[in-house]
C-alpha cells in the first residue's frame, strides 16, 4: 500500500496541531491538582528597626499616621 503526496501533506500539515493540542492536554492532566506552598517571590517584608526579612505571618504590623511599619518579633517587644 503506497501512501499518496495528498495524505504526506494532511499529515505533516496537521501534525503540530496535534502534538500541541496533546502536549496541551497532558500538562493540564498533570498540573491541575498542584497547590501553591510557601511564600511568592517577593512577599516578604524587612523589619522597619533591624531589616530582618520575613513573611507576613512572622511580622507585626504597626500603624501610625496611614502607614504601616512592619517590625520582626525582636523588634516588636523592645
């Protein structure tokens, strides 16, 4: 059975179509269930006293005149 130019040409014109749509679908298949963990780049803040860097969560926030000074647990009690 000899394959006709007309089929090579369908084939090799839908091919990357194909592959992209599959590629596609197996990333999504793989990467749906993922949860994001820990910290984003550049969420963390600097403790207005010392400069110690830390998450939100480690900090304390302390406002005065509408704005917002974090300062690190150290910091924070003295």
């Amino acid at each position: 059975m000899a394959l006709s130019s007309s089929f090579i040409g369908h084939f090799f014109a839908f091919s990357p179509l194909v592959l992209g749509v599959l590629i596609y679908a197996v990333t999504y298949v793989a990467k749906r269930k993922e949860t994001v963990t820990g910290t984003p780049i550049g969420q963390s803040f600097a403790c207005a006293n010392c400069g110690r860097r830390g998450v939100r969560e480690h900090m304390l926030a302390q406002a005065h005149g509408g704005a917002v000074s974090w300062y690190c647990t150290n910091c924070a009690g003295h």
